[in-house]
C-alpha cells in the first residue's frame, strides 16, 4: 500500500490497542484501518468507513496472527485527497487518505462523526502531506 501514515509524536507513551484481524491479511505499518463486526478492523478503502486506528507496524499475510496493535492517538503525517484547512476535522476518504469532515446542518445531511480520524494542523491542497492531531475532536 502506499500513502502510509508516519507518527510524528505518539500520544499516551506510544500505547497501542489491540483489534482483531483476518490472519490472511497483510497491512503495513502506517495504515489507516477502519471498523468491522466484531470488534475487527481491515485497512481503509473508500465510502463511509469508521476510523478505529493507525497500524502499530506490518503484519504478514503468513504470519497467522489474528491481533494488531493500532495507535489512536498521536500527531501523524498524513495524505489529503482533497484541499484541508488547518483546524479543519479530517475523515477517512480511501486507502490512506484524508478529506475534511462535514457537520451535518438543519438543512443539509453531512458526515457521521465516527468518520472522523482527528484535526488538520496545517493547511494543504489535494494530494500533499500534512500534520493531523489523530483522535482530536474538537
């Protein structure tokens, strides 16, 4: 994969948790995951997928291991899809990627808040790197 997060200051003393994943599967350290039932996650994709976490480091599709520790907190270097403001909430927007968060309004649908992956430290244009606050919501 590419496009992986990279952790500029791990927040918590660097504490990861563990999720559960498909011993099949392969995932580079840095990649952005997302929920599945039950309390599982698998490397993000593209749609509305719900953030859980950043992968602590690389799992080998032959490896057999079914557990992944994913860091929830921290500052990361990450990939825009679209243009971000700095103090802008960021979403999962595809394989590694973030976009800015909607608020939904009175009049218009906007964006589940369990989307988010945290706050924009900087201001970017599609397809640059940038700082994001990971697991800051407000």
């Amino acid at each position: 994969m590419s496009n992986e997060a990279v952790p500029i200051e791990l927040y918590e003393g660097g504490a990861a948790r563990n999720f559960t994943v498909a011993a099949g599967t392969g995932v580079s350290k840095g990649t952005l995951m997302v929920a599945r039932d039950p309390v599982s996650a698998i490397a993000s994709k593209e749609g509305v997928e719900y953030f859980v976490g950043i992968a602590s480091a690389d799992k080998d599709s032959t490896d057999g291991a079914t557990t992944l520790g994913l860091f929830t907190r921290g500052r990361f270097d990450l990939r825009v899809s679209s243009t971000v403001s700095a103090g802008q909430l960021v979403k999962v927007s595809g394989a590694n990627l973030v976009e800015t968060w909607q608020q939904p309004s009175a009049t218009a649908v906007g964006d589940d808040p369990g989307t988010i992956v945290g706050k924009a430290l900087e201001d970017a244009s599609a397809a640059e790197t940038i700082a994001v606050a990971v697991g800051e919501y407000n």
